[in-house]
C-alpha cells in the first residue's frame, strides 16, 4: 500500500527458495515456553497457561505508582520471561490492562502499572518502568517466577516514548515495543534492544510521520527491529482489545525474551498489508 511492498515480496521470494528453518526444541533452548505456536494461538484471546493476578498498591512500592501483576498460574515449566507496560498521558492502568492476562496465558509475567501522576512525561515514565521492573524481579510475591534476565518493557503513547527511554537507559532488556509512542526525541540510534515500534495510520495524536516512522528509522540499521503500523487505528488503538497488536507483541515478546524462533515464522518474510495492516517493515532474517 505504501512503501517496501516490492521489498516484502523479494523476501517473501528468498524465504520460499530457503525452504523452511529447522524446527526448534525445548532441548535446542531452555526458555522456550508453552507448545508449537499457530496464527490460531497468538491471535486467541487466551493461549495456553492459567492465569492469576495479585494487586500491587502504590503505597508499597516507590517509583512508579503501583498496579497488577499477571502470571502463569503452573510452576511447572520453571521461571519466565516478564515484561512492564506502562500507560499514556493522563491515562491509568487500566487503559492497558487487556494487555496483562492475554500476554501472561501465553508464558510471561506481565506488570501493568500505574505512574506517579498522569501527566509524568515519557523520560519519566521510561524511569518507572525500569523501577517497576526492579520491583517484580527483587521484591514482588511473584519474583521467584522471573527469569530477572529475560526482561521487556511496553507502553502507550508517552508509555510507548518512555518504552524507548528504558530501553536507552537499560541496554540489558530483550525487547521493546512502544505502540502509538509518543515523545519530542524522535531519534534513538542509542538504543540496543529488539524493538517493534507500533503506530496507527490515522493517529492525530502522535502522527506516524512525525513520531512512530522516525522513532524505527532512528534505530540503528544492525538491530533487530520492526514497524509495524495499523489500519484503519487511531492512537487509541491500543487502549481496547486488539489481535493484531496481540499476535506480533506475542511473536516479538517469544523471539526475543524466550529467543524461542518458533516465533520467526509470523515475523519474517515480514507480513504484507492487509485490512489490518497498513505497513510492515522489519528486519530479515532476524537475531542475525
């Protein structure tokens, strides 16, 4: 529809040449969580692990404004993998919460949290995510359930502007996905984390061309790194249920928190516009 379609068809091309990657076992990678994935799994409501949640009140935490912990309810399968997600200007947490139980039955912990205020700007709310995510691995009920290196950080609009914060500030995260972002730095060549920059084609808060667009170009060439933009979405998009953020957040959180590349297969050759999709552009093949 718009740019890079002759370039999504010649990867497509190369992908079909190369035939398909060895498949990956539990044995191959230690982290890997949950069974064989299918545009079925990822796109379903809910995926494969029960779910439980605890509250977590402000008033016992400092640094960020508290919130709610989502986690597989099994211990069977060892630690997993957690990820922070932090929500927009003068939003709360349960502008995101959909987020939490539909990435935790998929294998992860899933913090979504409140700031100090709602109208902490994004360097500060980048600061909070990181100390929320300190919080889950060093003192939480939950903390024996993380894998403390196997972290990611999320968030809207200024959340989706301090996603990219944290990830500057704190180059040991795995992943990073920033949907609708918001922030005045529009450049992050810095920024050493697998990051999937999610816009929307009719955002009017934080236009594609002035935010979303230069965040993923500003990112340097050798990252693994994705934009993903929607069709027909505004920049509160992510604010409501959504499967087509669910199923690449899930594929981008697998890839790269789990390094499970069972996930390659929805992510490259990168997937072509649709009723869903305006634009996809990413980097093929991926942890190359």
């Amino acid at each position: 529809m718009k740019r890079h379609l002759a370039a999504a068809a010649a990867l497509s091309s190369l992908a079909f040449l190369a035939g398909p990657a060895p498949a990956a076992t539990a044995a191959d990678n230690p982290y890997q969580r949950g069974p064989a994935p299918s545009v079925a799994s990822i796109e379903a409501a809910r995926g494969s692990y029960a779910v439980s949640q605890t509250s977590v009140s402000s008033l016992a935490v400092t640094g960020f404004g508290g919130g709610t912990v989502y986690y597989p309810t099994s211990t069977s399968d060892g630690t997993f993998g957690a990820v922070v997600i932090s929500p927009g200007f003068t939003a709360y947490e349960s502008s995101i919460a959909w987020l939490g139980p539909r990435l935790a039955s998929q294998g992860f912990v899933v913090f979504t949290i409140d700031t100090l205020t709602t109208l902490d700007q994004p360097d500060s709310r980048g600061r909070q995510l990181l100390a929320a995510l300190d919080y889950l691995t060093q003192r939480s009920s939950v903390r024996g359930r993380v894998d403390a290196s196997r972290l990611g950080v999320m968030g809207h609009s200024m959340g989706g502007g301090g996603t990219l914060e944290a990830a500057k500030s704190r180059p040991s995260l795995k992943a990073a996905i920033p949907l609708t972002g918001w922030n005045t730095d529009k450049t992050w060549p810095e920024i050493s984390t697998p990051t999937l920059v999610v816009g929307a084609d009719g955002d009017t808060v934080a236009p594609v061309g002035s935010h979303s667009e230069p965040f993923y170009e500003s990112l340097p060439a050798s990252l693994d790194k994705a934009y993903l933009e929607l069709n027909g979405a505004t920049h509160f998009t992510p604010n409501s249920s959504n499967t087509t953020i669910a199923k690449y957040s899930i594929s981008w959180l697998k890839r790269f928190i789990d390094d499970d590349t069972r996930y390659d297969q929805f992510l490259c050759p990168v997937p072509r516009p649709s009723l869903t999709i305006e634009e996809y552009r990413g980097s093929c093949p991926l942890g190359s």
